[in-house]
C-alpha cells in the first residue's frame, strides 16, 4: 500500500474514532448519569450507519485532500460546515421519524444537538492545528549553525506567506530572524514569531546588530513594497553591506520562489493589469496564429494564448533556431504538444501564407513577425520595406482570404511621426490596415483589422536593457547616444495582454468610428540617460565612478522624444484600464493598393529615392534620416520638429503625444481630433 493511501486511512480513522466520541460527549454533557445510559443503549444500533453518513459529509467537503501540516482557518470553517450539515440531516431525520410516528419524541433535541456540533468540531480541528504547530515549532527546516538567517523587507501582509513557506520549506534551511517593514507603525511588532525590528531606513543598524548577537544575516529578500521606490538605491546599500539583494517572485511547489530584481523594477509606473477575464474570452476555445512566434515579443504572445486556453497554437517563423527554441520553450511550460503546431514561413510569400491558413484556418491571428533593429533598417531599407509593409499587407490579404475574425499586426510608436525606415515602414502597415477594415467594414465583410503600438519592450530582443545589463557586466561604459533621449517602456507581459485585449475590443468594436489603433497607457516617458543611472545602482555600483557613462551621440533615424499618437487620429473610449484607442480617416483601399505597388516597385528596383517619394506622399509628416520636411502638412509640425532637432532636453522639445492626447480627450474640441 503507498505512503499516500495508508496516511489517509489514518486520517480517516482519526476522524470516525472523533465522531463516535463526540456522540458519546455530547449525551454526558447534556443528560444525568441514568438518561445518559439510556440513551447510549438507544444509539448504539444506528451508530454504524451515522457514522457512514457522517464519512460520506466528510468527503462531500473535501477533508481528505488538505494536508495537515498546513492546516488553517480555511480548515477550520469546511470542518464546522461538515458538522453543520450532519446535525441539520439528523435534525431533519428525527423531524420525519415523529411525522410519520416511528419516533413520539426527539431523542437528541436542539440542545444536544448544539452541544454535539461544537464538540465534533473541536475534536476534528483541534488535532489538525496541534500538528501544524508541533511542525512549525518543532520541526524547522534548519537551525543553529546550520542555518541561513534570512532578513525581510516589505508589509505584514506580503511578509507572512515568506515566513509560512520558509518554515515549512525542510530543504530551504533559511531562517527568518528579522523584518523591515516600509511602515513605521509596524515596529515593534512580531509576525509569526518573526520581530519586525524597524523600518527600511534601519537597513544597516539591523544588520550590525544580528552581526553582533550572534545570528549574522546572510540573505535580503524584499517584497514588491519595499521595492516601489528607490529600488537601485535600496541596492546599492545592500551591496555595501557585502549582501545579496533578491526579490520575491510568489509561493511556488518548491517553496517561495525568488529571484534577481527584474527590469520591471525600473518602470517609473506600477505595471498595467487588464482584466484577466477580458483576455480569456478573446482567447479560450479558439484557433489562434502567430507570426514572427520565435521572437520575444511573439513567444510571449503565444505563452499568453496557451494560458488563456487557446484551442490551438500556430506559429509561423522564418528561423528554423528561433522556432525549435520557441516550441521546445512552450513544451517546457507544460503545455501539450498537440495543441501547438508551428510551421517554416516566410510571411513574405504570399502563396505560402494562403496554404497555410487554408490548412489551419485560425480564428485571430497576431502579426508579430517584424524586422525592427533602426540602424540595420537604414541601411537595408528594402528589407524593411519588404517585411514590414508587404509582409503585413500580404498577412492581412491572406487572413481576409481565410474568413479570419480578427487581425491584430503589431506597431511601434516610432510609426507616428517617422524618421526612420522602421517608422515609415510600420506606419504604411497601419495605413494599408486601416484601408482594408474600412473596406471590410463597408462591405460588410467578416474579418476586422486593426494595429497596436508598442513602446520599447523592457527585455525583448534588441532592446536598451539587454545591452546595458551586458555592458554594466562587463564592467562598462554604458554607451547611451544622448542624454536628452527619452522612451516609453512596456514589460513583455504588458505587451502581450495589449495584444490580446485590443483583439477582445476589437471583436465588440463596430460602426464607422471604430478604433483602428490601440495603445498602452506608459506613464511618463523615461529618459534612457537615467535609466543607465538606476541599472548601474542597481547592480550594486555607482554611475561614473564604478561604472562610466559614455554618450556616443545620435544614430540615423533616432530621435530624442517618441509619440502615441498623430495629430490626424482622434482619441476614443475604450472602456478598458489601462488602454487607449484611437481611429484615423482611413485611406481609400484601392489608393492605398496603389502607392503600396509603388513601394513593391522601388523595392523590387533597390530605388530609395522612389521609395522614399511615395511615403512622404502617403506620410507627409515622415522626415527620412530626421531631415526637415520642405513642406509639412501642419505649420505647428515644422515649428516642433524644429525645437526637437535643435533642443535635446525633453521639457523644451517636442512634447509627447500621450501627454497632450490625455488632455485632447479631457476638453472639448470643436475638431474632433486631439492637440
């Protein structure tokens, strides 16, 4: 017999002894010696079969799959429902023995009957508590010498899992021995016998002082509280200590998990969480496709459809490495192999495209198959226009082909207002989007389309925080190209949701004013200067002096400020936290063919200068390589692209566009567009 199934037999066991000796305590403490006698002989036949029924409550209420060793008040109140129900059955049972005359009387009563319930329930709970007690005191996981004392720093609330997994963790051998709380009024205070011995500025004072009493801390490990501020100065001094800063990641099978601080750390914002329901119904029971699902931002989408119960997962990639590493990843989260399905392709080949949908006929597709690396896109520019333009207008034909119900491509912010190739290849994207949901709109065709905007993703492939973490590692310079930059930042898990809940909104989203660009709502932007500051500070040493700072000057087809949104799109309500949208006039569909053949023409002929031409046409506010429009299409565009070319400090230059459309939507405009 297994360990498992013996231990539940004891239990149970335990728990029939405990309600037969309930009974018999209840008729002591209610009736005189004699009554009491009399009743026992009257009981002893039915008490088989009560304490059948009662089995039968015990497993109807679970019992039997909590553990003792952590048992709680949880515990406590299914044990009393258990026993609530037993009493009300045999409260029930004597009511209809007395009806139909087979009893005159009620044997038990209400009084027995109340006696009964708080007897059985304290026989049941009481030993269940007294285990775990017995475990948490007497048998921690290490002691003495042995073990590694552990100092907390975060609220009660957020502390008291820590201090409940480590104690029961046997193979952790860490010992709490102290608590920093970000709150003053929590000094003085113990939690689970744990003191709190004061507040985060006493950091070092604490450290001295277990140092001194014999009990020297050899971990930190701080809760998200205690990192809402200043977490790369809480760092450094951690450092100075000669200790290890690590961060509290959640109650896992093995215990609490912790890890390094993450880069979502450095947001200058609380991260955004969409309602998980939202996400759910886009997704659960459905066929979904992913292009580009070998990159970060594309696997992180295709992590996120499995959790939400996508039926099916296609993932179209033109790496065979990028597309076994993203499988064999998806695998290793422990999702089944026949629910993912990924295929080589070239999102660029329309025929192969048309194949494939037809084959696997999802119902969203998310197009995150992009090429997006600024400097590598001015000098293949073509490459650019090829992947970025066609391939998404040849994903969006083929999904309309494929009764696809919704087509998410993801953007950038770097499409609105362009100076790069990247920009202007991702902005005629969305045109080229937008004409065909109008046109699907007007039709009344089945397929919707629309675009979201990304800002920089914190980790995603090519990104800022990669390159600094490995230059700070390698003990510097951090190459910054200038100190006036400044970007919106999104974590992966952000970018992701967006995606998804863009679809969600999209699928409810009707009528002629529907929004055809969705956007995060980042907070301020960060200036990428400060960023180098805090993830120096961060990994525990100090900016310019342990580690320098080197300013390498602006690449072709950067700028200093980015944009949410143009002057041309007009705002409109979501109705989801934490995201905007917005809808443009979009262009006709067969004009928008038209240059799109345009751009197929230069591209196909390696010509620029016509490439180049037929943008600025289609996007008069793209500026190739930063250079002044001759003739922009709005004057107060010139006069900002001025002060942004010529001003590198953010709060002179051009202002960002989140920060003026927030406005836009809060005051009447006679336009109807924001700014």
């Amino acid at each position: 017999m297994k360990r498992s199934h013996a231990t539940r037999l004891l239990i149970i066991a335990h728990d029939m002894a405990m309600t037969a000796l309930a009974v018999v305590l209840a008729l002591f403490l209610r009736f005189d010696p004699w009554a009491f006698s009399q009743r026992l002989d009257a009981l002893a036949p039915v008490l088989p079969i009560f304490l059948l029924m009662a089995l039968g409550v015990y497993f109807h209420f679970r019992l039997y799959q909590g553990k003792w060793r952590f048992a709680s008040m949880p515990d406590v109140i299914m044990i009393a429902k258990a026993v609530g129900l037993i009493c009300l059955v045999v409260t029930v049972a004597e009511f209809l023995a007395i009806r139909f005359g087979y009893l005159s009387e009620f044997v038990l009563g209400r009084r027995l009957i109340l006696i009964y319930w708080l007897v059985q329930a304290c026989l049941l709970a009481a030993p269940r508590l007294a285990y775990r007690y017995w475990k948490d005191r007497y048998w921690m996981p290490a002691s003495g010498q042995d073990a590694t004392h552990v100092l907390l720093l975060g609220r009660g609330t957020e502390v008291e899992p820590i201090i409940r997994a480590l104690q029961a963790d046997t193979r952790a051998r860490l010992t709490p021995v102290g608590i920093l709380s970000p709150r003053g009024a929590d000094a003085g205070q113990s939690i689970r016998g744990v003191p709190v011995d004061g507040t985060l500025d006493d950091l070092e004072n604490v450290v001295r002082a277990n140092t001194m009493g014999g009990t020297p801390i050899r971990r930190i490990i701080a809760t998200p509280s205690a990192l809402q501020t200043d977490p790369e100065v809480l760092a450094t001094r951690v450092k100075r200590l000669g200790l290890a800063l690590a961060r509290f990641e959640g109650i896992g099978a093995l215990g609490a998990a912790t890890g390094s601080i993450e880069i979502e750390d450095l947001l200058s914002r609380p991260p955004v969480d969409i309602d998980p329901y939202l996400l759910e119904r886009a997704i659960h029971g459905r066929v979904v496709l992913v292009t580009g699902g070998g990159g970060s931002i594309g696997l992180e989408v295709c992590r996120s459809c499995l959790k939400l119960g996508a039926k099916k997962l296609i993932i179209l990639e033109n790496s065979e490495p990028a597309i076994y590493l993203a499988r064999e990843a998806l695998l290793a989260d422990g999702h089944p192999a026949s629910a993912i399905s990924a295929y080589l392709c070239d999102i660029r080949d329309r025929a192969r495209l048309d194949a494939l949908m037809a084959e696997t006929r999802p119902e969203l597709v998310f197009h995150a198959a992009a090429l997006k690396q600024v400097p590598f896109l001015e000098q293949d520019w073509d490459e650019g226009l090829r992947t970025n333009t066609l391939g998404s207008l040849a994903v969006a034909d083929a999904s309309i082909a494929a009764g696809v119900k919704i087509v998410v491509m993801i953007s950038t912010d770097k499409a609105v207002e362009p100076v790069s190739v990247l920009g202007a290849s991702k902005r005629a994207a969305e045109i080229a989007i937008e004409a065909l949901d109008a046109d699907q709109a007007q039709k009344g065709g089945y397929t919707r389309l629309i675009s979201v905007r990304f800002g920089n993703v914190l980790g995603s492939s090519g990104s800022v925080i990669p390159r600094f973490k490995a230059q700070i590692e390698r003990g510097g310079p951090v190459t910054v190209t200038d100190k006036g930059m400044v970007r919106y930042f999104m974590t992966v898990t952000e970018a992701a949701d967006l995606v998804v809940v863009a679809a969600a909104h999209a699928m409810q989203d009707k009528g002629d004013g529907r929004a055809s660009v969705y956007v995060l709502r980042m907070g301020q932007p960060v200036r990428i200067y400060e960023l180098a500051e805090r993830m120096i500070r961060l990994s525990g040493y100090e900016p310019h002096k342990d580690i320098m700072i080197e300013v390498t000057g602006i690449r072709p087809g950067e700028r200093l400020n980015e944009v949410l949104f143009s002057g041309q799109e007009s705002l409109k309500e979501s109705g989801i936290e934490g995201v905007m949208a917005a809808r443009t006039q979009a262009a006709k569909l067969a004009e928008a063919r038209a240059w799109v053949a345009k751009i197929a023409d230069a591209v196909a002929s390696r010509d620029r200068a016509m490439a180049e031409t037929v943008l600025v046409e289609k996007i008069p506010d793209f500026r190739p390589n930063g250079v002044e429009l001759a003739a922009p299409a709005l004057p107060v565009r010139k006069a900002r692209a001025k002060r942004a070319a010529t001003d590198s400090t953010p709060a002179q230059s051009e202002r960002p566009a989140l920060q003026s459309a927030e406005k836009a939507a809060a005051r009447p405009n006679p336009r109807g567009r924001p700014g």
